[in-house]
C-alpha cells in the first residue's frame, strides 16, 4: 500500500483534507466557527484540532467531494458526527501496512496553496487530530 494524502475515510470513501473559498464552503467555516476565512486558515494553523476549526475542514472536505450537496445536508452531517467513531484519520505518513501514525503537532507552513486549476480554492493538510478511544466528543 502506497502512502496517501492526509484527510478521512467516512462510511469507507476517502476524502482528502479541504478548504476553498467557494461560496459553500464560506458558508461552512462561517456556520461552524463564526470566523472569517483569515482567521480560519490563521487558527488552523495554530489550532488543527480545535473542535470547530476541525468540524468546519470535515465539513469543507465532504463538500469537495460532493459538489452537489446543500450546505445544510453538510452541516447536520457533520454535526452529528463522532469524529472518533464514525470517520478514521489518514496520514501521508501510513506506514506500508496502512496503520496510522501518530500525528504532526503542526501543519508545515505552506501547505495551503492555490489550486492551479481555476484559482479559486485553497486547501490546507493539517496534521490528523487525535481522538480518545473512550470519548465521542470532538478533540480540543
């Protein structure tokens, strides 16, 4: 098994970490952190695993990877979901019997970039945040 990008496996589809600046995703990061985009991209940065800044990059990657769902479908999934039962964390550091690794403290500077398809998105791979086997509730 090859390594892959970082982002989540959910209901067994990969999706890979991110976050653009397309008019849905504005609406997710706003909906779920009350930031704006600035202040989004600075606190995941410094804030990966964060609740709401996590909520809000689970939320923009499955709006990446389906275009053609509302915002509110998007919204109420991820607001009812366990991060540490229903998705699993992928590394670009899975070793070659795809077990995890432990996380990156940090993202790297200048992982977020420009698509250089239309210009219009950003993504950003933060580190997989880490969950506790024993509690549902989102990592802080």
């Amino acid at each position: 098994m090859s390594a892959r990008e970082n982002g989540f496996e959910y209901q067994n589809r990969f999706y890979p970490w991110h976050a653009g600046d397309t008019g849905k995703d504005l609406m997710l990061i706003d909906r779920l952190t009350g930031l704006s985009l600035t202040e989004f991209f600075e606190a995941l940065e410094d804030q990966p695993d964060r609740g709401s800044i996590l909520l809000a990059l689970v939320a923009t990657s499955l709006r990446h990877g389906n275009p053609t769902w509302p915002v509110e479908r998007i919204y109420r999934l991820v607001t009812e979901l366990s991060l540490s039962e229903d998705l699993e964390f992928v590394s670009e550091k899975d070793d070659e019997a795809g077990e995890p690794r432990p996380p990156a403290s940090a993202p790297q500077s200048g992982e977020r970039s420009r698509s250089q398809s239309n210009g219009s998105s950003l993504s950003s791979t933060p580190p997989a945040p880490s969950t506790s086997p024993t509690s549902s509730a989102a990592p802080t």
